[in-house]
C-alpha cells in the first residue's frame, strides 16, 4: 500500500516523466478548454443524418 500512496512513485510505474503541479491544473485545463472550444466548429461539418419520423 505504501508503494502506490506516492505520486511520484505510481508515476514512475507508468513511465511518466512528468506530473502537473496541482497549482498549475486549473488554468492549464481552462487553456485547453478555450482552445478546444475554438477549433470545434472547424471539427463539426454538416449533419450526415436526417431527423427520423
């Protein structure tokens, strides 16, 4: 139980380099939500389906 408490060492485990501070993951989540909130309508194209009766 020890083994896996620690981030750093479950990180390692999985071969992850590196670890978001928590400080830092608020504003690095609203830039990516702002990014993907610009690049959706790029993304939708028409709807390839009608409405069904």
């Amino acid at each position: 139980m020890e083994s896996i408490r620690s981030p750093f060492r479950t990180a390692e485990a999985f071969g992850i380099e590196e670890i978001i501070d928590p400080r830092d993951t608020r504003p690095l989540l609203c830039d990516w939500v702002e990014d993907a909130y610009k690049r959706l309508p790029q993304l939708l194209g028409p709807s390839s389906f009608t409405m069904r009766p």
